[in-house]
C-alpha cells in the first residue's frame, strides 16, 4: 500500500466514511492516477477536467460521474489540503426523470385485471390515494 493510499484511507476512516464509499473513492482515485499513468498527487485542476470530459465520453450516468467527482473532490481537499477552489471540480447536472403515467384505459384494464373483488379494491385504493411501491 503507497503512502498516498494509506494517508487517504485513515481520512476516510477518521471522517467515519463507510466501508464502500471508502473502496469505490479509492479505486476512483487509482482509476485517475492510471488514466494519467502518474501519481495522482502531481496532477491539478485541468487533468481532473480533463478526467471528467472523459467519463462524459465513456457515457457513464451522472450519478456515477458524481461520485467520481466526489472522491477527487475528497482526495483533494480533505487528504492533500489543496487548496485550490470547489469550482474547478463541478458536480455534473441531474436530468430530472418524469414519472410515468398510465392512461385512463390502462387504468380501467389495470383495475378489470384483478382476480376478486379483494385485489380490485387493494388497487382501486392504491390507485386513487398514490401511493408508492416503496
């Protein structure tokens, strides 16, 4: 384990950072220092722009593009204290998702498709007070 590595993991472990965050901000930051094949504590700002230019290219979600950003971000500020702004490492925009909705026929055949008058009233009530599957 390089000291870089060893100094990162005991701040996320004094910061009480999960067992998984702190194994995806690691290879996160393992993932940078070999996209530059150097050590990640010689790079700056404009490789990490560069770094997320090319997860846009791979077409990675934007929540996956955020919790890399997340981890340079922390790798950055909280293991190396360098203190260049929070601007040049910018956090991608969520596209909000709309919910689907059914049509009325959808509806109705969704509600004739219950096998008794117990299941019709279950969906008829879920239905009209909208609740969630969660």
């Amino acid at each position: 384990m390089t000291q870089l590595r060893k100094r990162m993991l005991e701040e996320l472990q004094r910061r009480d950072y999960s067992q998984s965050t702190a194994r995806i901000y690691l290879h996160v930051i393992s993932d940078f220092a070999k996209h530059f094949r150097r050590s990640p504590d010689t790079l700056g700002p404009e490789q990490i722009r560069q770094y997320q230019l090319h997860l846009f290219h791979r077409k990675l979600s934007p929540y996956t593009i955020r919790q890399h950003t997340a981890a340079l971000r922390f790798f950055y500020f909280k293991t190396l204290h360098r203190n260049f702004r929070a601007e040049y490492i910018p956090f991608p925009k969520f596209r909000k998702r709309l919910p689907t909705i059914l049509s009325p026929e959808e509806v109705a055949r969704l509600i004739d498709s219950a096998s008794n008058l117990f299941h019709r009233t279950l969906i008829m009530t879920l239905y009209s007070t909208a609740m969630r599957r969660a």
